[in-house]
C-alpha cells in the first residue's frame, strides 16, 4: 500500500475509495473545492454569533428564574414560582420542533444564508421584547401570556437555528478541520451564556432585590436588540454554502425542489437510522447541557440554599471552563475521531454523575467548584464534536431539514424540560440526588447510540465534494487518489 494511502484513517479510505470507484478515476482540480481563508472565518464567526445570541438569553433566563417566577407569577408559592417559570422556559422547546419543520426543508430548498438571517432576526425580536412586558402587578394574568408568547417566538425561530448553523459551518470546514472549526460554534453557545449569566450575576450584585424585581431584569433582554442587529448584518455578508451550491447529482438536486412534507417523509423513510443516531446524541448532549446551565443555578439556591452570588459565580467557573476546552476537543476529535470522545463522556458521565453531584452539596467552596468543573468537562466531550458529527450524518440535499427535525424533536422532548422534569423528582421524592440519576439514564442511551455512529473525522461530506483549505492541500489529495485509486485497480486485478 502506498505511504500516502497507508497514511489515511480507515474511513477516509473507504470513503475515498467508493467516490473513485463510481467516477471510475482519480480526482481532478474541479473534483476538490478549496475553500478561501477569509470567507471560512466570516462563516464560522457569523454563525457562532448567532448562538451566542441564543444562549445569552438562555444564561439570562436561568440566572433570572426565580426573579422571572416573582415578577409574573407573584400569587404562587416559591416552589411554584420557579416551577412556572421553568415550564414556561420549556414551552418555547414545544414550538422548537416546528420551527425546524418550517425551516428545516426551507433551507433546504433556499439556501442556509437566507434562514439563518432570518432566524437571527426572529430571535432577537423574542428577546428584546420580554424586556419591554409590563410586570403581572401592571396588567394581571396578560403579562405571563405575553412572557409565554414571546418565549414560542424564540423556540419557533430556534428550531431553525442550530440545525441550520451546524450545517451551514460543516459545510465550509475543510475535512481535515472539522471537528476544530465547527466547535467554535458551540464556543459561542457557551461564551454567549457565560456573557449573559455573568451580566445578572453583576447586576445582583449592584441593585437591591426590589431594584431587580422593578427593572433591573429587564437590561439583559433588552441587550438582545443590538446583538440582532450586528448578528444579522454579518448573516446577510455571507455566501451560500458550497456544498449547497454544488450538489453532486441530479438526484439530489430533485430531491431539495420537493415539498417540505415530501422531503419530511423521504427523511424518516429513507435516513430514520441516521435520524434516531442524531436524537440519541442530541439527548446526551442537550440533557447535560441544561441540566449545567439551566437547572444548576436554581439547584443551588432553592434546593441546597446557597446565596445566589456564589450559585451564580460557581456555574460561571463551569462554563468559563468549557469556553477554555472544546476547541482542544475539537481538535482531538479531528484527531482521534467523533467516536472516541463520546464514548469516553457518555461511559464518565455514568460512573461520575453521583460523584459529581455529591461534590456539589458539600459545603465549603472547593468541593463545590470541583463537582461543577467534572460536570463541565463532560459536558464539553459532548459539545465539541457535536457541530461536526451531526451534519456528517445526512447528505446534502435534506442535511439542514433533517437536522432540524432530529436535533429540535430530541431537544423538546429531553433537553428543554431537563430543568422542569429535575425540578419536580427533587420536590416530589425530596431527594436532592435525583438529578444525578436522570444524568446517568441520559449517559446510558448515549453510550448505545454511540455503538451505531459511523465515524466521520476527516470524511468528506455525504453528497459534498472533499474540502481542503488551500491549495497545496487540494494537490496533496489529488495525488493520494491517483495513488489510491491505482492500488485499487492493481487489487482488483489480482482478485
């Protein structure tokens, strides 16, 4: 076997070697797209931005849940309060699926860049507008309709969102590069929450409790109106994708001019592996996820009866940290492939979620700060190769409707009422470990769904051509296909 073959992960090789079977030759220049330098960054800055803006109102609402269940449920109990506030943080999921039913197949059909400006704007409109509800003293039981109303305009424009961002990335990353680029994608979902969780965390500590629950809750979501702005000016400077661009045959092509209920069943009839891999993956990534950043700080403070400024600052160490890691995860997982890292995560998150927690009850400060640093780590194995994995799972001409529809159907179900569903074992059996438990149900369906995952590091995108970042690299594969390709031929002759 030649060097530059032998030098292949195996599923590059497989890969590579079923696209020169069919073209029945070696790649050609036209047969690589190298994609430019500056117009990858804008992509990957323009799309992580949007999230950012997503999970900043996420860090908001969290750190503001029990502040939120004062100002619009004021006649509940505490309990209560926060349980009405966190099921209204979970209606905006209900919508989720829908939103990714609607853009799903439309970014399919008009390209990524055109929805993805529009849910840019969709989101910021959602979150700039629960600034401006007036308080249930003011209006009565209009104000938490209104709250409920506005948070189903942030779920519909989400479930547009991620899907669409993760496809839009993956499909300017350069193989090799993956995993790396399209964790800056989730780079900004956590530097977005660590931004707006560390921005109630400052206004706690610089206005009065009546100065919080009067007005001061309201600066964070009115922040959100210039952030769209910028958001969608850099959404509208952008390219269509290449992949979108190219679509490798006429088949595919066909298939993305359908109607959004053809290209819904062609999705579960023909892709419903790849589909149940991609919820099974959401669950363990999205169940973590909220369960760190939705449900820990109010954890903290009504269960354990912590002060809300170490709650706050405690949480903030965790996501500091996970801003710190997953691009180096990334990076491994172009590496060592998507694979390995979940396994290694979903197998830790079984056998640590207790110890984990445990940790997080005991008094002082350290012990605290090393629970919410493993749950954090883990966290970051699941977050990292997400962006990259995902996509990989379906071809280009139903990628950002099938992503839509498993990430944001597995994401309402499991992930959005992780908060809701902890809040209420804790309350009904009165143990405060039931959050562990729920972690280590989430571990075991992710570590069998990782069974059935195709590694895909480094393998060019189903119905893309293979993506290299310059020009040299573009040579390079060539030369390895002609190399690979007449190995192939001499192997076949002699069998």
């Amino acid at each position: 076997m030649p060097g530059s073959v032998a030098r292949l992960p195996r599923q590059v090789r497989d890969e590579l070697s079923r696209r020169l079977r069919r073209s029945r030759r070696a790649f050609r220049e036209e047969d690589v797209q190298v994609v430019e330098g500056p117009l990858l960054k804008r992509a990957v800055g323009a799309s992580a931005l949007g999230n950012c803006m997503e999970w900043f109102d996420f860090g908001v609402y969290s750190y503001l849940a029990a502040t939120l269940g004062k100002v619009f449920f004021p006649d509940a109990s505490p309990a209560a309060q926060v349980i009405s506030s966190f099921a209204t943080f979970a209606a905006a999921f209900v919508v989720r699926p829908l939103g990714g039913l609607v853009f799903g197949p439309l970014g399919d059909r008009v390209g990524r860049q055109k929805v993805l400006a529009t849910t840019m704007i969709m989101m910021a409109i959602g979150t700039f507008s629960i600034g401006l509800i007036p308080s249930y003293a003011t209006i009565g039981v209009a104000a938490p309709i209104l709250l409920l109303l506005a948070r189903m305009v942030q779920g519909f424009s989400t479930g547009g969102e991620y899907g669409g961002a993760t496809t839009f990335v993956a499909e300017y990353s350069p193989d090799r590069r993956r995993g790396f680029l399209s964790s800056w994608l989730d780079f900004g979902t956590f530097v977005g929450y660590a931004l707006g969780s560390a921005l109630v965390t400052v206004l706690n500590l610089l206005l009065t409790d009546a100065q919080m629950l009067d007005w001061g809750w309201r600066l964070p979501f009115l922040i959100a109106g210039p952030l769209g702005v910028i958001g969608l000016y850099m959404r509208l400077k952008l390219e269509e994708s290449p992949a979108f661009q190219q679509q490798l045959d006429e088949h595919e092509k066909g298939m993305a001019e359908q109607s959004a209920g053809g290209e819904f069943k062609t999705i579960v009839r023909d892709h419903w592996r790849p589909l149940l891999v991609c919820m099974g993956l959401v669950l363990l990534y999205n169940v973590t996820n909220y369960m760190i950043t939705g449900y820990l700080p109010t954890y903290q403070t009504e269960t354990l009866n912590r002060s809300s400024g170490f709650s706050d600052v405690l949480v903030l160490i965790g996501m500091v940290w996970i801003v710190l890691l997953i691009t180096f995860l990334g990076r491994l997982s172009d590496r060592l492939g998507r694979r390995p890292l979940y396994a290694v995560g979903a197998a830790a998150m079984i056998v640590l979620a207790v110890p984990g927690f445990l940790l997080l009850k005991a008094d002082g400060t350290w012990a605290p700060v090393a629970g919410v640093l493993l749950l954090s780590t883990l966290l970051a194995c699941f977050a990292a190769p997400s962006a990259a994995t995902l996509p990989a799972l379906f071809p280009t001409a139903v990628r950002y409707a099938a992503m839509a529809i498993g990430f944001n159907f597995a994401v309402a179900a499991f992930g959005g009422t992780t908060p809701l569903f902890a809040e209420a074992l804790v309350n009904a059996t009165g143990n405060d470990m039931m959050p562990a438990y729920y972690l280590m149900a989430a571990g075991v369906i992710g570590l069998v769904t990782v069974r059935f995952l195709p590694e895909s590091a480094q393998v060019p995108l189903n119905g893309s051509q293979p993506m290299v970042g310059s020009r040299r690299e573009q040579r390079e594969l060539i030369t390895t296909s002609k190399d690979l390709y007449s190995f192939s031929e001499e192997r076949s002759k002699v069998l």
